[in-house]
C-alpha cells in the first residue's frame, strides 16, 4: 500500500470518527449514592478474614521498614533518643 493512499484511507476514517458533545468534566460530575449493600453474613466475615490474613504481611513489612529505619537513625547517623 502507498502512503498516498494510506493518507486518504487515514482521512476518510478521522471523518467517521464520533466526538462527545460533552467535555470530560461536564459528564465526570455525576453522582452515585450507595443506599445499600446486600451480602449474607458468612460472607462478610469470610470477606473479613481475608482482610485479616492480607494485614499480617502488610504489618510485618512495615515493621520491618520502621525497624530498619530506626537501625540506620541510631547506628549510622548516630542519632541518640
């Protein structure tokens, strides 16, 4: 194919093209209210332990971090509390 004709092929479809008649925070502001959630109860507490085992690695990790952030405050930088 020529570039010629992939010009002309890339003009007719950019005439097809669809544009909004509304910007993208004009239709961006409309509201949900949530009134209501339905979950049986088992659900909601196994949807819970889940929460909790995901938090024990989440907790550690920061521990860690902290711990090793106050390993480098008092040893390396010589910071005493």
């Amino acid at each position: 194919m020529s570039l010629n004709a992939m010009l002309q092929e890339a003009e007719v479809e950019s005439d097809l093209m669809i544009h909004p008649t509304s910007s993208w925070k004009e239709t961006r502001s409309q509201t949900v209210v949530v009134t209501g959630i339905r979950i049986p109860f088992r659900s909601a507490v196994a949807l819970l332990m889940k929460w909790a085992i995901a938090a024990v690695p989440a907790a550690l990790l920061l521990g860690g971090l902290a711990a090793g952030t106050f390993f480098v405050a008092t040893e390396v930088l010589g910071v005493r509390w």
